[in-house]
C-alpha cells in the first residue's frame, strides 16, 4: 500500500461520505476513500446508543473482516466485547494495538483470535454523540507501517467524517427495519394487496382479483401507506423492492 495522503488532499475526497446510503455503498466508500488516507485491509465499524450505562453496540458494519473471528468473540448475548474498545472507554483517546506486543491486560482467549485470524497492527478511535445519542467505533487492522504518533493523528481527523456516514446508513437501515416491521403486522387482505401491488397490478387488476370494488382498494391502500410510512404507490413498490433485497438478520449486535 502506499503511504497515507496529506490532509489538505484527502479532507474533500471523504465529503463523499455524506452521501452514502446503504451498507453497500458504505463498505465501497471505505474501500475507496478511506484506505488510501489510513492504509489498511481490514476494518469493523461499530454503531451503538447511548445510556446510562454506557454504549449498547446494535450494529456492526464490517470490510473484508474474518467473521469467524467475531463468532469467537461474541458473548452468550449476542454482543461483542474487545478489549481495544474497552480501553478506548476508559481513555477517550484513539488506540493503537500490535499483537506481538500486548497491552498486559488482554485475555489470553481473545489475543489467541485476534493472532490466529490475522488483526495484528490495529489502530481504533471512536466518537461519542450526545445530540443523537448514539456512539460509533471504527477499528482499523493490518494497518501499513510501524504503528505511532502519525497513525493516532491520522484516525482522530477521519473519524468524525466516518461517523457522521455511519449514522446515515445505520439511520437507513433502521428505517428498513421499521418497514419490515410495519409489514409484518399488515392484515392478511392487506398483504395480498401489498403483493398484487409489488407485482405491478393496477389498482382494477386487484379490485378484480381481491373480488371487491377499486374504491374499497383505494381504502385499503390509504391504510397501508400510513401503517408502513410512506406516502404514495410510487415509494411503497420502492421500499418493497428494497426490503426483498436485505439479508436477515442475526441474533444480539447485527452483523453486516
């Protein structure tokens, strides 16, 4: 890889990230824009709200990472705890982690993963949002060169543009998930509209398969669109079409 751009070139080239929408797009942005700022191969992002507790991590977004690795990790709750983000906790401050030199307090278990699957050289920073409420965790690994003061420099400007990206996508993907709720506790009729509808039938083509007259199918629809949030015919075939498109989900934190 080759070594990390200048501030003043790279600062415009990450605004992309406010326009990105999706998981996909986002992972892309990483890629693209991210590792040419911060050169490395692997990275996981995490995106939790706030309490009084804490952070609870609801989502994680990750690039080229080893899923068994986060498999391992996982508590019996779905979660999934790092010492690296734990000292990040404590501290505030961006962390930097080599595995063949290991901070005294790493569980043995978790050091056995992390080297067993590759994440040696890691540098991570997070940011809290107290106007969201909301907390995000970017953990950079196989980062290029000897790990110091520039690297910890470097991911302290990044950050705040990686978040303020992760909270738009993570937004989305709420909203998705809100939708899949909302279709979920449909009526039976109003599933079998809902379907006609994603099929491409006129509001006569369900009125004749449905046995009932279009005005009753104009009714139904109203009460569709306000139960799955949207205001017209054009963005419920939209959103369906998104929704056919999403992975499940898993159990505790999701995965992406």
């Amino acid at each position: 890889m080759d070594a990390p751009t200048e501030t003043a070139e790279y600062v415009p080239t990450l605004q992309d990230g406010t326009v990105v929408d999706s998981i996909a797009d986002f992972k892309q942005w990483t890629r693209e824009r991210v590792r040419p700022i911060l050169p490395h191969e692997i990275l996981a992002c995490g995106y939790g709200h706030l309490h009084a507790g804490g952070v609870a991590l609801d989502y994680v977004v990750t690039v080229d990472y080893p899923m068994a690795h986060l498999q391992a990790i996982r508590n019996k709750a779905g979660g999934i705890d790092t010492p690296i983000l734990r000292r990040w906790l404590s501290t505030g401050e961006p962390q930097i982690f080599d595995a063949d030199d290991p901070w005294p307090d790493v569980p043995p278990d978790w050091l056995e993963h992390f080297r067993r699957h590759g994440l040696q050289n890691a540098v991570a920073h997070a940011r809290y949002d107290t106007a969201r409420c909301v907390g995000t965790y970017f953990s950079f690994h196989r980062v290029q060169g000897e790990l110091g003061v520039g690297h910890i420099e470097r991911v302290r400007e990044i950050v705040p543009v990686m978040h303020e990206a992760l909270c738009r996508v993570i937004a989305h993907e709420d909203a998705a998930q809100r939708f899949a709720g909302a279709l979920a506790a449909l009526t039976e009729r109003e599933h079998d509209i809902v379907r006609w509808l994603g099929l491409g039938k006129s509001n006569a083509d369900i009125a004749a398969a449905a046995n009932l007259s279009e005005t009753t199918v104009k009714h139904h629809l109203t009460r569709i669109f306000v139960k799955v949030g949207v205001d017209n015919r054009a963005q419920l075939i939209r959103r369906l079409a998104e929704h056919e498109l999403r992975a499940a989900p898993g159990f505790g934190t999701k995965v992406f």
